[in-house]
C-alpha cells in the first residue's frame, strides 16, 4: 500500500511538471522593469460577441520608460497588419485595463488623445483608457487618421494614479479598427490583443504566449499527492509502532 500510494503520488509530479501552464494576458510592471517591453497581436471581430474576420489583425508593443512617484511611462508602437480577403481598414485607437486604475492620461505621437473609463464597441464594454487618433467623444474613433493596412505608428503614454504604485497591471487589451473595406456588410470592427512576445528589462531573454498560471486542475492533482505521500507516511509510522509494542 505505501509503494503504491508513492508511486501514485510520484506519477501526479511528473504529469504536474510535465503540463504546460494555462496563459492569462497581462503585464505586470515595477519601477524595476524599465526597458521591459511587450508585444501583442489582435484579431478582429464585428458585432457582439461575432466570429473573427480573417485577415483582420494588428499588433501593439509597449515599453516602459520610466517610473516617478504616481506615474508610469511608456513608449508605445502600433501596426496595422490587415491581409487578404480584407482589402482595407485603419486602427483608429487602441485601449486597455489598469490595475490599479489610472486618474489621468496623456499620449502623443500617433494617437495622441486620450479617453478614461469609455465604453468601447462590439460588447466590449467600459476600458479604463483609450487612446484615439482623433478628439472624438468615443473611444470608436473618428475622422481619417490612425493607421491604414500596412502602416505603422508610434508615440508615448503616460499613466497617472492617485497615489505611488509599488506595481501596475496592464490588460484586456483591444484595437477599433474604421473604414473596412473588402468584407461584405461590415465596416468597422474592435480587436482583441493576446500577448505574443515579452523581453525583461534586466535579462534580456525573451519569452512567447502571455503569463503562466497554473491550471485550477493541475493545482488539485498536487493537493492529492501531498495528501497522497502524507497518508503513506502515517500508515508507515502506525507499522513501525506497532512492531515496536509487539
């Protein structure tokens, strides 16, 4: 029985380290990370809840540049990456979520305006800032500018809170994109990001595919071999004890 259940517990670990983790898109940044950028791609969807539009995609990377008191800055690129069937679109702005959330932005560059706790397109929802290429009352965008299929735009960003942070979480990352052309019915869309690269700011290295969390399953599996080894540990003590009092 004490093999078995060790050699049970033994065979959970290695599936445990075995598995790949689960990926959750968002950044964490500290006064540490200067220099750490990251780089997100989007896909495209029309509608609430609407299947992706091939061919409709975009990618954003953003680095820090600095930490000071209540504020953290960025540097920020964007592409417009649309393919064939799509014949033609432009990003008009970009948008995500803080934690903790921001009280104030600013931006230059290619989407020099900002926007705080908006609601963006297609059931997205209220982000807590966007940045937009034009001064639109809606993080949808406007006007002509942002960046048609091909181009590449890029700038800084400031975030601003009410106190100093110790750290800030970026995420649920989307993209609006205007002037679709080349999907019949359809000529405007928003994007959502996952995070495809990250380089840190002290190594480096780089690493694929977002942060890694662990699978609420795979946590479970090594709660039973603890528990596991645990059980066979005891039931070896009761043996010696009672070879003992014999």
């Amino acid at each position: 029985m004490i093999r078995l259940a060790k050699r049970a517990s033994l065979a959970i670990l290695a599936s445990l380290a075995a598995a790949s983790p689960a990926l959750a898109d968002s950044m964490l940044f500290n006064a540490g990370d200067i220099g750490k950028t990251v780089t997100l791609d989007y896909n495209g969807c029309s509608g609430s809840g609407g299947a992706s539009i091939d061919g409709l995609t975009g990618s954003t990377t953003f680095t820090l540049t600095g930490v000071s008191g209540s504020t953290y800055s960025f540097g920020y690129t964007v592409k417009n990456t649309t393919s064939a069937p799509v014949t033609g679109s432009r990003i008009s702005s970009f948008a995500f979520n803080t934690d903790p959330t921001i009280t104030g932005a600013s931006s230059t560059g290619a989407y020099s305006f900002t926007q705080l706790s908006s609601n963006y397109p297609n059931g997205i929802g209220t982000v807590d800032v966007c940045f937009k290429d034009a001064s639109t009352g809606a993080c949808a965008g406007g006007g002509s500018g942002g960046l048609t299929a091909g181009q590449t735009g890029s700038g800084d960003f400031t975030l601003s809170f009410a106190s100093p942070v110790s750290s800030l979480t970026l995420s649920d990352f989307f993209v609006r994109y205007q002037s679709i052309t080349g999907v019949p019915g359809v000529t405007s869309a928003s994007g959502a990001g996952t995070i495809s690269s990250s380089t840190s700011s002290t190594s480096g290295g780089s690493t694929t595919g977002g942060t890694d969390v662990p699978e609420p399953g795979m946590l479970g599996l090594f709660g039973a071999g603890i528990i596991g080894l645990a059980l066979a540990r005891r039931r070896q003590t009761a043996v010696r004890m009672q070879r003992a009092a014999a």
